[in-house]
C-alpha cells in the first residue's frame, strides 16, 4: 500500500487548487482523476464575478471575455437591463482554465494519478481504493463534483440532490459581447435559461433544470435562433445547497461541488469552491501539524459560518420563485421598470453576495410590490437569514 500525507480525490478546479496548496506547504500529496484529459468535456458555463480575482486564482490568459451585466427577459418576453460601466464578470475557458489548475498542482510537486477511478473510500482507516490498489494517508479530501459515493455515505438521506445542467457552444452572429441573457421559463424553475457571449461570433447556451434531459433539450433547442449553429453539447449536474450535509467524518472532508459548495440561485461554485479550498487548506495544515482532527470539524464551522446565511437567503428566494405562475413573472418586470428597480438591481446588485439587494428590496418595502404572493411569513424567512 502506497502511503502520503494526503490523498485528494478528484481533479476538478476545487480539488486542484486544494491539492497545489496543501503541496505549496510541504505535504506528501496525491491527486486522483478518472479522467486523462483533465477539463474535458466542458461542463460550465465559464462565468465568474471579478470577486475571482481576490482567490488569487486566475490568470488572465483564461479570460475568454468580460461582461458589463445583463438583460433578464420576463416570459413574455419584457426585459431589463442591469449592470455597471465597468466590467461585473469575466467569461472562462474552463477546459484550459482546469488544465492549469491541475498542472500548478503537479508543478508543486503533487502526484497526479490520471485514468484512476476511485471506487470506495474507508473512512475508518483514511484508505482509498481503486480498480487493483489501495493507497493510505492521514488525510482523504473528496472534490469529485455532485455524483459522490462518500457524500452519500456521510449523509445517508441525500440521493438525487442536484440540478441538471445542460448547454450547447453555438457559432452565430452579431453576438453583444458586453452582456449576458438571462431569461425565465416556468418549466424550468427554480433554474433559468442563459446566454454567455464568448467571442462576437460565438456563445454559450444553456439552462438549469430539476426536469428531465429530453425536456431540457427540448427547450434548449427552441431556444436557438435561425443562424445559431450549435458547435458542442455539454451537460453537468448542480448540487442542491443543503446546510446540513455533513461534511467531514474522522479523516476525510468534501470540498467542491462534493459538498454542495455552490450558490443556490445560480449553480455557480467557483468562487465559494475556491474560498473553501481556502479554508479547507489552512485547517489541514493545523490538523496535520497537531494530529487533531478537531481541526476538520472548524473547516466546517468556519464553512457555515462563511456561507450559511447567505445561501440560506438565496434558498428562500428561489423557494418563492418556484411557487411563481409566468403571470407573476410578467407582472413583476412590469413592476421592476416602474420603480427603476433595474437603477437598485445595477447599485446593490453582486453576482456572489444577493444579501445587501435583498436587504435593499426589504428595507424599501419593494419586495412586496414585486412579489404581491409574497407573505409576511416568507418574507420573515428571507429576513431572518439576512
Ligand atoms: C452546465 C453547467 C454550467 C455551470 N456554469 C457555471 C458558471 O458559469 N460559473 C460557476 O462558477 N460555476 C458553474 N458551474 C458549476 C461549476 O462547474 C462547478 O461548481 C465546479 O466545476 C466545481 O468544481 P469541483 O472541482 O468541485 O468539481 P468538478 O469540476 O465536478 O470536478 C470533479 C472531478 O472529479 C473527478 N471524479 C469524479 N468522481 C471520481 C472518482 N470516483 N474517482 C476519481 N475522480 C473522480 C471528475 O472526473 C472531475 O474531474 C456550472 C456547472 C454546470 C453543470
């Protein structure tokens, strides 16, 4: 049996990142993917807030381009516009983006196991097995994105807890390069419907969805304009943000989209992903240099600490829009223009942190103008959580 100091399993962007810092501090680490070619297929949309840029994360040779904001389409087709003068988010090539993620790890001295599915993890004696080896360490990190065994092992009641992502890469023309499209569909709540402008002739296209793949692609396809010509196909599943997940058990914790680390309204899980490699990171270090594990269940805690709230707000959000007829929907954009709710959106507004709007909306009494469903119950939940 092959010993380290840690084994990380997947080699996603969450799991590479974790993997080069636990390696940057002089740890015995091995990484482990099913894949050979890491990054492919593309499963994301690529579309991160400048907030990217404080994790220290992101060179700018993987920014394929930069949005000001974004037009949201009601369901018959009203709209508004949100933004600032100034770049809001940066559009990724994920594929080369997670090849240089997984490549600084293996720079920093990781040892890389590709094509190596890992089929089981003991948690009892922080031992991995694959198809024909075992390896043991004094530390297992699980970033194996939604699908995980583990998960599922720690929290016994979570089964099919995640959205399905579909996008197709479409060639086209006149693509606005400054702005992306969101727009809502009452098949697909609580997800939506986006365009990604990539290139002036090029955009991804995509939604997220609870329903079925044959609706999705159904949608997807309707979606498409006459000159769209569609490139590639991707799909990819979200996690569902639950806060009681466990997410550490004796030696071995779940990071990533593993642990449900993604925003609840978007399914965007780079930057919480990497904020919690972050924290992940300097509690290894401290559980590995006192031998205590206690220091695992306060990666947890600073976790929940970090993330709880605002997740939580973001759940209750979209537990309301889920309830939403295309009629309310219709009525609100109405509402939106008439009290330049677009003006609030564009000041308050961060594709990361959805509080200070919601407090914004709440303390103005704006909410309930745009959401007359709204009760005084809901709207105490979504306060509560502020
Ligand atoms: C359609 C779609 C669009 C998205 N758009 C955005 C977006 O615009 N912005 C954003 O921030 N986020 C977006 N996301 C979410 C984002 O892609 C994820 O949050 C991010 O990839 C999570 O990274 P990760 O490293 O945790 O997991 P992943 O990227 O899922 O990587 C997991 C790795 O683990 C490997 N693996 C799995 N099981 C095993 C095993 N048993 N043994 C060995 N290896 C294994 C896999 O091969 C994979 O390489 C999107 C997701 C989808 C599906």
């Amino acid at each position: 049996m092959t010993n380290y100091d840690i084994t990380v399993v997947g080699a996603g962007p969450i799991g590479s990142t974790y993997a080069y810092k636990m390696a940057k501090q002089g740890y015995d680490v091995a990484l482990f993917d099913m894949k050979n070619r890491i990054g492919q297929p593309l499963q994301c949309a690529g579309l991160v807030s400048t907030n990217i840029c404080g994790t220290k994360n992101l060179p700018k040779q993987f920014i394929d381009n930069e949005v000001r904001g974004a037009n949201l389409y009601s369901p018959d087709n009203n709209s508004i516009r949100v933004g600032k003068d100034k770049t809001v988010a940066y559009v990724l090539d994920r594929v080369m983006y997670d090849k240089y993620l997984f490549d600084r790890a293996q720079d920093a001295g990781v040892d890389a196991h590709l094509g190596e599915r890992v089929l089981d993890v003991d948690m009892d004696n922080t031992i991995i097995k694959t198809i024909d080896r075992k390896y043991s360490s004094r530390l297992i990190t699980i970033s194996t994105g939604p699908t995980c065994h583990t998960s599922e092992k720690m929290n016994p009641e979570i089964k099919n807890d995640s959205f399905l992502g579909l996008q197709y890469t479409v060639r086209t023309d006149n693509v606005d390069t400054d702005y992306v499209n969101l727009s809502i569909n009452k098949q697909l709540l609580p997800g939506f419907l986006w365009e990604i402008p990539t290139s002036p002739s090029t955009k991804r296209v995509g939604l997220f969805t609870k329903g079925s793949y044959r609706d999705a692609e159904k949608l997807l396809k309707n979606r498409l304009n006459v000159n769209d010509r569609i490139i590639e196909k991707h799909n990819g599943l979200i996690p569902r943000f639950n806060s009681k997940r466990k997410i550490v058990q004796n030696n071995t914790i779940l990071l990533g989209d593993a642990a449900g680390q993604v925003k609840p309204t978007t399914g965007g899980g780079l930057i919480a992903g990497f904020t919690c490699a972050e924290i992940a990171s300097l509690n290894s270090n401290k559980m590995l240099e006192e031998e205590n594990n206690k220091y695992l269940l306060d990666y947890e805690k600073q976790y929940h600490k970090r993330y709880d709230n605002e997740f939580k707000a973001q759940q209750n959000v979209q537990n309301i829009i889920e309830d939403m007829e295309e009629d309310d929907f219709n009525y609100m954009f109405k509402q939106l223009k008439e009290y330049d709710v677009d003006k609030i959106i564009s000041e308050h507004g961060d594709m990361d942190s959805q509080t200070p709007l919601l407090k914004e909306l709440v303390k103005t009494g704006i909410i309930f103008k745009l959401v007359p469903k709204i009760g005084v119950r809901r709207l105490k939940n979504i306060w509560k959580s502020l």
